[in-house]
C-alpha cells in the first residue's frame, strides 16, 4: 500500500520550483494543475487552489546528522537556528519555512528505526560507508537484517552462505589492520560481519557469496545501516582471526554500523554506457 499526501497551493510554479531546486524532490507525477513530488518514500501533491494549505509541518529524514547540516546550510535563512539534539524524541533536527509559510523540519534519528525506504532510494542510495556513530545495534535490528538475506538467491537453491559477526574490539582491529586504508573502516564500526561459503554445499563458492554479501548490505542499508566491502584481504589470515574452516570461501568482511556521514555518490556512467549493440 502507498499513500500521498495532497496540500493546495495559491502558486504552483513557485512552490514546485521551491520544493525540487533547494528541497531536492524530484517530480513523480505532473497532472493538469497538481504536481507529485517524491522524496524518498515521501509522496507530496501540490494543487493549485485559491487558497493554500499551510498549516502542516512536513518532515524530511536523512540517514545521517551530515545531509540535516547540509540542509541547514541551504535554508539557514527561514532555519530557526542551527541543528540540534532533541533529546525529547532523541532525533537531531532544525526547522525552516517554506515560501508559502508551512513549517518544514530537516531531522535524523539517533536511534534503529524500522526498514522504510522504496526500492529506488535503496538501489540509489546505498553507500559505502567507512565512519560510523557509536550506537550500538540491536540483536532485533540484527535479526531482521538477517531475516531478508535470507531471500539471497543461490545456486541450485544450496543455501551454502552464513555469516560470522564480530564485536570483539580487538578482533575488528586486527581485522581493520590487514589491509591498511582499504581495511580501516573496520576499526570505526560497532560490529564487522564476514560473509563465507561452505563449499561442501555448493559448486559456485565464489558466485553464492558475492550474491549474498550483496543482499546482506541492502538488507542492512533498509535497516539504516551502513557497509563497505573490503576486498583482497589475505584471506589465511582472516580464516585464522574468525576460526573459520580453511577450505571455506570468504566473500568479504564488512564493518556494520550506523553511519556517521554517507558520501556523496561517486560519479557514476549513464546506463548507455553498460548496454552493448
Ligand atoms: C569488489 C569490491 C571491492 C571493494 N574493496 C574496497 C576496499 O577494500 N575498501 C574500501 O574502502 N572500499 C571498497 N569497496 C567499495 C568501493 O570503493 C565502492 O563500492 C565504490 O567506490 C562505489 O561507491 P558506493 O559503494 O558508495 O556506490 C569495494 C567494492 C567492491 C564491489
């Protein structure tokens, strides 16, 4: 089930261009005098209308306390002051006005959240992420992220995959520590998972593994949770560090963490470019 929400407004044009160019919404659906705007899972209609609907105060949310500062950047002149730590409602926030006077507020949360995103914003939006909050992550976060790597797909349906989560600080150094910046991010992050293959179970290891290390950072973004996968580790010594069976494949090991900021996307080509006449 989906849901817009519907607001009238006395100058389409202007609050359209408002909402798209210094919000950021991009435009979903245009009809005959009303605009759909989309922010990740955020349906918003504006109709034009003799009068406006101002009193409401809508609320966009970041994944991190950095995009609410760039926010804040961009609208500090109608911002009531900069970001701060509700402690009430343990979220980190500011509020602004939009051209038309409704009360808009910029916020992350400071604590786990259910999954809430659309597809698109999980495809689109997914980072590696290499800093982290320290905020420790619930075992029901963990399990629900769990839950849905469970819908990895595998050859001949092995099932062959399993994870290893490590939250010995020692551990995670050692493990940040073997491949110097590539590994690092290790070291910041509340936990780090290893995603393995027994290949008793499947005759595509390698295959099995990256599939499921791949639907295991989705499932964590969904969960709000950051990842990044480190690769060429020397894969003897990981095995050693997490007693993990020598004949097993590793896929990777990743930090697992809430994200203390996302970077930018990194430039990507346009999808010409990976369709081959
Ligand atoms: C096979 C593979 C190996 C990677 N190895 C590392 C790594 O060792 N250290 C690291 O910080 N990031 C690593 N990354 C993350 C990439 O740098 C990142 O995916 C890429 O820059 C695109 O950014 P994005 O994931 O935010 O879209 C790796 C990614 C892949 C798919």
């Amino acid at each position: 089930m989906s849901g817009i929400t519907f607001l009238k407004t006395e100058d389409l044009e202007q609050i359209i261009s408002f909402y798209k160019e210094i919000i950021g919404m991009e435009e979903w659906v245009v009809q005959s005098g009303c605009t759909i705007l989309k922010h990740g899972n955020m349906l918003l209609g504006f109709c034009q209308a003799p009068v406006s609907d101002i009193e409401v105060t809508l609320t966009f949310f970041y994944s991190d306390p950095k995009s609410v500062d760039s926010m804040h950047e961009i609208l500090e002149d109608t911002a009531d002051g900069p970001p701060s730590v509700n402690e009430r409602y343990n979220i980190y926030n500011f509020f602004a006005v939009d051209p038309e006077g409704r009360t808009l507020e910029f916020q992350t949360f400071r604590h786990e959240l259910p999954p809430y995103m659309d597809g698109e914003e999980l495809l689109k939006g997914r980072r590696s992420v290499r800093h982290y909050l320290d905020i420790t992550i619930s075992q029901e976060v963990l399990d629900s992220v769990f839950d849905l790597c469970r819908y990895s797909p595998t050859s001949m349906n092995s099932q062959s995959y399993y994870f290893k989560v490590i939250n010995h600080a020692s551990t995670k150094s050692d493990l940040a520590a073997v491949r110097g910046t590539s590994s690092a991010p290790i070291d910041g992050a509340p936990l780090a998972v290893s995603i393995c293959v027994d290949p008793k179970l499947t005759k595509r290891p390698m295959q099995d593994g990256c599939i499921a290390a791949y639907h295991f950072t989705l499932s964590a973004w969904l969960h709000g949770l950051g990842t990044c996968w480190i690769a060429d580790m020397d894969r003897d010594s990981v095995k050693d560090m997490l007693g993990i069976d020598k004949d097993h494949h590793v896929a990777t090991v990743t930090p697992l963490g809430y994200p203390a900021d996302v970077p930018e996307i990194p430039e990507r080509k346009p999808a010409e470019y990976f369709i081959k006449k």
